[in-house]
C-alpha cells in the first residue's frame, strides 16, 4: 500500500486496525464496534495495520507509532489494557490527540537554521533535548527488564527520566542503572508522615528533583482495561494481592516504609498544607504535577513550589474532555516565567513538542509512546522512540525557524 492510498482512505485503515484489536476479542462486543470505535486511543491511520506489516526491529519504524501494535502483540491483554486506557469515556484521552491537530503552525523564512540548538537547562542542569521520560508505573507488566530497560535507554540516550513510586524498580537501583541522578515521581498516601519518609529515602538516593502528583484522588473507571482484563487467561491474583500489603509488595518504593496504618495508597486528604510539611523536610526542588488552571497555578507559587507540570494524567485520572495542550497557556501566563512549566499529555510527534514550547513549555514528558517501544522491543525500543522524536523535533524546529529553544513564542502557533 503506498502512502497516497494510506491518506486518501484513512476510514478503510481504521477499519483494519478495528478488526485485529484486542477489544474485538471481547464476547458480545464485536457488534458494537462502530459505537466503540470512538474510544479507542490514538486510531494509527499511518501505522501498521496487520501482522505481516508489523516491524521487525527498532530499526523498521518509522515514527512513534508503529510500536504500539508491536507492544499489543508481546503484552498480556489485561497489561496492554493498563497501558492503553484512559477513564469512562475517554473523552479526555482523545482530546490530548485532537487538540494538537486544532494548533496550526506559523514557520518564519529565511533564517538560518543549518545550526539548531535543541537543548534547555532545568534547575540548573543542562539536557540536549526538552524531551523527558515521564514517569509511569508497573514497567514489568510491558517488558521482563521495566523501567531498568528504560532507565538504560535514557543513560544511552542522555535523557531525564522520572521514576514512579508505582514502579517495579526500586530508586536506588533505578539510579544505579542511569549511572546518574533521576527525577522521582511522588504518590504520597494519605499519610504526610509515611509522604515525608519517602521522601526523605529518594533524598537519600541521590534524587535531585520531587514530583509531587496531585491529580490522582481516588478511585477511576479504566473501561478498556477492564475489558480487556476478560479476554486474559491469566489469574490475576497469582501477581496481584488484594489491599495495601499487596499493593507495597510489588512496588519496592514502599519497601521499608511504616504503611501499619493505611486503608489504601490513596491521597484524597492532600491539601497545601500536607505538600508544604514535605517541601520543608526536603532539599530537593518539588514540582507539582497535575495542575491544569491558573488559579492552581497560583498557589503553586504562592506556596513556594519549585516547578509545575500540566498534566491531566494522560487521561488517567479525570474524564473531563479538556485537552492538557489547552491548559497550557494559562498556566504560563500566571507563572509568569518565576518557575519552569513543563509539559504532558498527547506528545506523539516532533511538531507536538514543537507547538507546547511555544505556547511557553520549558520542556516536555512522554509516557505511551516509550512504553510502546519498551513492549515492542525493550531497552531498543525506547532508544529509537526517543530518536524518531529527536530527530522530528529539530526537523520541525528547522521548518520553523527556529534556531534555539529560546526563540518559541505563542506568535508560532494559531488555533482553529
């Protein structure tokens, strides 16, 4: 199939993809695929579509998406189901897609962009790219090496990456494999005392940065998953003990830490207070994660937060059908550049990152698109996503105009 015959019937190579996914193996659910069709995340149009055009190697793709039905491949239903999901309707999930494609550029000519530089500093440290391996839990679940594989790649690669409290790897061994510090990723439980005791831990494992997410309350619907989670033939308990002793026991983060007294891991009595008291027990820089308003914004620097990350969860944690990209600009306008801003939900292309610098990201995480490539292929995988990115970026940055990071301006970017 040529590229022109791809683009002229998108609606025939959606079908295809349809038919050979796995929500299809749900009994009784075939017959609504065109009502469910919807839901589905990132509809691949330009990625593969059947088994025999399925890369063989890192090697073979050609952008970020032709790993994801690589990774639906090698993953476990029920895993790929956690990986894929968003909440209820989705209507969030999809929004972090469509809102790039309403986010038309303005390129400037004639400047000469024969020497580009794509790197930014953050909290003093330098990065040759503004692209950070955001953190995201459960790696093991996608590949047998997890976030090791992925902590490997990131060293290979001279990339940030952030660490999950929900990890299978603990953080010193995380740091251990990078060579070097990374960002950690903070679920506190309703617990300042235990929140503080972590805290204290990745410190003590030479974590430089504390990402504090605040966008995660409670409980969440996750349909895809759950569907998904039918069609596995695997028991679920031989790996998943129910209650918190379960819950710690595959995730060594928690490992050590006094959790006598908790329900759950749950943190719906977090309030400015609870994040203050763990910022006064900590050197490190804290970022909020999970602010979406300029109001939160705000408070963020009112309460003397180091950084801040819009994020809706990648759709995750709320279905409230607004795209992360269009709570950027508020954001940035009440930060007022006091505190970098970073950047999630929706990044595929290297035009995306392109769009949420100028509309005042310091920088940019990627989840799904490196987990498609740890399931395809493992540590490989993740290396040549964050090529493909690297390589769109400083393409689009080019196409652009764009000689250094510093140039992005909200004039670069046109809504419809």
């Amino acid at each position: 199939m040529t590229f022109s015959n791809r683009r002229s019937d998108p609606r025939r190579q959606f079908l295809k993809w349809l038919s050979a996914s796995p929500l299809m193996a749900t009994p009784g659910l075939a017959p609504f695929a065109a009502e469910r069709a919807p839901k589905l995340p990132d509809p691949m149009i330009w990625a593969p579509m059947s088994a025999d055009e399925l890369i063989a190697s890192p090697k073979g793709a050609i952008n970020v998406f032709d790993f994801e039905p690589v990774a639906r491949k090698n993953i476990p239903p029920a895993h790929f189901g956690y990986l894929a999901s968003g909440i209820d309707d989705e209507t969030t999930l999809r929004a972090n897609r469509e809102a790039f494609l309403k986010l038309k550029l303005r390129p400037r000519r004639l400047n000469d962009v024969s020497k580009v530089d794509t790197s930014v500093e953050l909290f003093g440290v330098k990065w040759e790219t503004p692209i950070i391996l955001a953190p995201t839990g459960g790696n093991k679940a996608f590949h047998a090496e997890g976030e090791i594989a992925v902590a490997k790649a990131a060293k290979e690669k001279r990339t940030l990456n952030v660490l999950s409290t929900s990890a299978t790897t603990s953080v010193e061994d995380m740091t251990a494999a990078r060579g070097g510090p990374i960002w950690y990723q903070h679920y506190t439980s309703s617990s300042v005392d235990v929140a503080i005791a972590m805290a204290k831990r990745v410190e003590a494992a030479g974590v430089p940065v504390l990402m504090i997410t605040v966008d995660r309350m409670g409980g969440r619907n996750q349909e895809t998953f759950l569907r998904l989670r039918r069609t596995d033939p695997r028991t679920c308990g031989t790996c998943h003990e129910p209650g918190v002793p379960g819950a710690v026991k595959r995730r060594p983060n928690w490992h050590g830490l006094d959790v006598s007294g908790l329900k759950n891991l749950q943190s719906a009595n977090m309030d400015w207070d609870f994040v203050r008291r763990i910022k006064d027990s900590t050197k490190m820089k804290v970022v909020i994660k999970g602010i979406l308003t300029h109001e939160d914004a705000a408070l963020c620097l009112q309460h003397g937060m180091d950084g801040i990350l819009v994020s809706n969860h990648g759709g995750r944690s709320e279905d409230n059908g607004a795209a992360s990209i269009d709570s950027l600009p508020e954001v940035v306008e009440a930060v007022g550049g006091r505190i970098p801003v970073l950047f999630d939900g929706g990044i595929r292309r290297g035009t995306d990152i392109v769009k949420a610098m100028a509309l005042g990201a310091d920088a940019v995480c990627i989840g799904r698109p490196y987990l498609w490539g740890l399931g395809a292929f493992g540590q490989s995988g993740v290396e040549r996503v964050l090529d493909l990115l690297r390589a769109e970026f400083l393409a689009a940055m080019q196409q652009c105009g764009m000689r250094s990071v510093n140039e992005f301006t909200p004039a670069l970017v046109r809504k419809i």
